[in-house]
C-alpha cells in the first residue's frame, strides 16, 4: 500500500512538472516561429481524352 502511495505521489509531481514546462509561450524561451517549407512541385493536368498507351 505505501509502494502503490508512494509511486502515485511521483507520478502526480511528474505530470505536474511536465504542465507547467509545456506551455506554448514560457518567459524562459521566446517563440520563434519556424518558416513555411516551400516546395518546388508542381503539377500539370494534360487532357488528352482517348488516348492510351496501350494499342
């Protein structure tokens, strides 16, 4: 019984810790918000109705 009690009080201090480290805008860390990825593909529509590869 204690080891179950003392196991929940570490795991209730571990997620504490992990919410007040996971904040979005913390005063120890300013945002840097990371540039878009632009990528270089593109894609063409060739309407060629009726012709196949295949004879």
């Amino acid at each position: 019984m204690k080891g179950t009690l003392m196991l929940s009080w570490i795991l209730i201090i571990c997620l504490s810790q992990v919410a007040v480290r996971s904040q979005y805008y913390s005063d120890t860390l300013p945002y840097h918000p990371r540039p878009p990825k632009v990528t270089n593909l593109h894609f063409f529509m060739h309407e060629h109705t009726g012709v196949t590869a295949v004879r």
